[in-house]
C-alpha cells in the first residue's frame, strides 16, 4: 500500500493509535516496538477490536486480513505524518531546548490563539513517537501549530524536521541536561541546534533568546533571526517584574507600556515568557491580547506551580530537573521567601560521569540558602553531614516520615526529575 492509499483510510477518521488498550473502533493501529513492547503482537487483536488497518513490520503477518506489512511501522507513521502536515499547509512553529520547552508551548498556544486557531503538542509527547502523532492530530481548522522536539542524544532534532518540516523554530536555552546522551554542554548546543540548521538551509526564520551566550555566539551574525533579549538592540526587548512569588513582564511598544503579571514563579520563567512575546510581536498579536493571555495561563503537570495548602505555601516543580533549573529554583525560593523555607530535592537523571560532582552542588547550593530542612531523595545524592539534611531512599519513605513529623507554616520547594515522582508527596504537605 502507497502512502497516499494509507492516508486515503487515515481521512476516513483522522484517528490512528499505538496502544491497543486505547484503540477505538475507527483507528488506524500503528505496531511499534520498542526494548520492551512489540505491538506487532497486537496488530490481528486490534482488527478484532475495531481498527480499520494494522500497520505492522513483522513479515509473519503477512496474508493477514487488514494487516498492511511495512519494513519499518515507526518510519510509515512519520512519513504519513509528514504527507497529512504538507496536505494541510499548517503553518509549524517547533521547539526545543534544555529548559522551560513546555511551559514556552503552553504559553505560545494562549497567546497565538488569541489571533490564529493554533494547535500545540500535549503534555509531553515530544519524542519520536509523539510529534508525528501530534501531527496527525492537526486537522484543515488549524492556522498555526507548536510542537514541542525533545532529545537525549544527538541526531534527534535532526530526525525530527525531516517529518515535520517546521516553518520557524525556537530553541528555549543551553544548559546542562541529558549528559548521557550529549556528552557535554557543548554536545548539548550541537543537537539542540539542529532545529536551526534545518531552518536556516531553507532561510526560514528562527527565534533566538540573544540572552543565552552560547545560542548568541553561534548564531547572532545569522540574517534568519527573529531575536529576543533584555538588550535593546534584539527584535523583542523586556524587563522582569516580580509581584510577590509571581515573575512578570513589561514592554513597550508604540510609546505605550504594557505589564502582564503571570502565574508562573521563578525568574527564570521572565526568558519563557519574553520567548512567548517575540513569537507574538512576529504574528502581530495586539499588545493587550497578549498581556491577557500570560495573565490567563495556568500552569500544570507540575512545572512552577504555586499551591496554597491547608498548612503549608508549596511550589511544585517536580516534572524534570537539571543542574541548571535546580540552581535558579533554588535561588528563587530565596528571593521570594524571607524564611521558613523547607526543600524537597529528588535526583537528578541522566548527568552520566558528572553526576556526583553536579548533586554535590546543588546540595552546597541548597544549604547556602539557610533552609530549615532538606529533604533528599534518592539514591544520587550523597549523605550530607549536617542535621538539616534527611536522606530518603524514596518518595514513599519520605511521606512516610512527614505523617509522623508534619511540616506546617513552610515554604516548601519541591523539585526533581519526573521518575523520582515527587508529586506523590503533596497528600501530606
């Protein structure tokens, strides 16, 4: 079968799925394998179940009805991704970075759709699976759509344009994360770069936060660029406010200012939102509409969000954590709180041979702050010699621990990489 015959039945209800316990009578089964699954066990049970096509790579399928064999089912999905974004015309905004990637697309797809009917990635499907499957979920309605590229290793970025073809780009900031996979900061610039790579050959435009020195060393003198900073000589210049524990941001424009205190919390999020207003002043939103639409996003999934509990004030940031986010959490909780600060601190993954030497960082960072207690958890982390600091093997230790000695009147921090699964903890905060 051609691709043009398979997205022929894709059309007939747009729907296609990877996970058969989710199919609904309709889709298009899609029989992906991965270290520990292959959905090509489930191709013939998805027919059974409704599905209109199993799209499967195991030769020993063949002959079976509505069973179309493939020599690669990943590679067919992205290609039929590509094929239903080039039929739409959908214009694509991708983007990617060591920071801040989802809290960027969520506040890009408020302001956007202030003008344009837009699309964005949800949640976190980011990787080789989930942008060609948030592609398929574009229909003719959509004007513009963000999709958000996440990568451990180089060559992923890369791989990611050739089916989505992204019409402008933006890269968040250049920081240490994913070090397994990169090797080193500089590893980290090579792959996150891809994206602008891929633009600029075809000289389309990219968005660059000029604040960040390695992005501006590599690609200032560019003519593709659409740039953002707190300089006045970028595109789109800001100052940060600040309201209490919440970040805003002031502009001007037209001789006239305007002011957007948002939800978020954490200077670091002034860079996400002045990403969001160069991205904005590109498509010419008006100036109120995008002040209203930073004061009317929420954040959620667990990324700088401010929770008032019965007992305690909680930021919760625990989706993902690097040495980078750690230390600028760090220093936001002690500029936004004069005292009673308590933190709860989860390992950080995927830092390879630095990893001791990173924690051991943020463990002396944390304690510079003068907290009241830290709460360690994890196997990364070291014992600290110091009548602060707890050591917790796991999440459910460390509720364990908090029921029999309650926290209250506490500003509490709670951050760490999303498996160490610190969310757990708020029933008892």
């Amino acid at each position: 079968m051609s691709i043009e015959e398979l997205y022929k039945a894709f059309s007939k209800n747009n729907r296609v799925c990877t996970d058969s316990r989710k199919l609904q009578a309709g889709d298009i089964f899609f029989a992906l394998k991965g270290p520990n699954f292959d959905g090509n066990k489930f191709a013939i049970k998805a027919i059974e179940q409704g599905a209109i096509l199993s799209v499967a790579d195991d030769q020993s399928l063949k002959g079976e009805n509505d069973i179309i064999i493939v020599e690669d089912a990943l590679r067919t999905l992205q290609t039929l991704a590509l094929f239903h974004r080039k039929k739409l015309g959908t214009k694509i905004i991708a983007i990617t970075g060591s920071n801040g990637k989802t809290t960027t697309k969520e506040l890009l797809a408020g302001v956007l759709s202030k003008k344009f009917n837009t699309y964005a990635t949800k949640g976190n499907l980011n990787n080789h699976i989930g942008v060609p499957l948030s592609l398929l979920e574009l229909n003719s309605d959509n004007e513009l759509a963000v999709i958000e590229m996440g990568a451990n290793h180089a060559g992923e970025i890369a791989s990611y344009c050739e089916f989505t073809d992204p019409d402008l780009g933006l890269i968040t900031n250049i920081a240490a994360a994913h070090l397994e996979g990169f090797g080193d900061i500089n590893g980290v610039l090579k792959a996150k770069s891809e994206l602008f790579e891929y633009l600029n050959k075809r000289e389309r435009t990219f968005f660059l936060n000029s604040d960040d020195e390695r992005l501006k060393d590599k690609w200032a003198t560019n003519k593709n660029i659409c740039s953002f900073g707190t300089s006045n000589t970028n595109d789109s210049t800001a100052t940060l406010v600040v309201d209490g524990v919440f970040v805003g941001i002031e502009w001007t424009f037209d001789k006239k200012n305007y002011k957007a205190i948002s939800n978020l919390t954490g200077m670091y999020n002034f860079s996400n939102l002045l990403a969001s207003l160069c991205v904005a002043k590109y498509f010419e939103i008006d100036d109120e509409a995008i002040a209203d639409a930073f004061e009317e996003y929420k954040p959620s999934n667990m990324r700088s969000q401010v929770t008032m509990t019965k007992h305690n004030t909680v930021v919760m940031d625990a989706y993902n954590a690097n040495p980078s986010s750690m230390k600028v959490a760090l220093e936001n909780m002690q500029r936004s709180f004069a005292q009673n600060i308590v933190l709860i601190l989860g390992d950080m993954n995927e830092l390879g041979i630095l990893s001791d030497k990173f924690h051991n960082e943020i463990l002396e960072a944390a304690l510079a702050i003068d907290p009241q207690k830290i709460f360690l958890v994890g196997k990364r982390f070291k014992t600290a010699q110091n009548e602060k600091v707890l050591t917790m093997d796991n999440v459910d230790q460390l509720i364990e621990h908090i029921k029999q000695n309650k926290i209250s009147g506490s500003n509490i921090l709670v951050k760490g990489s999303r498996t160490v699964g610190l969310e757990g903890v708020m029933e008892v905060l």
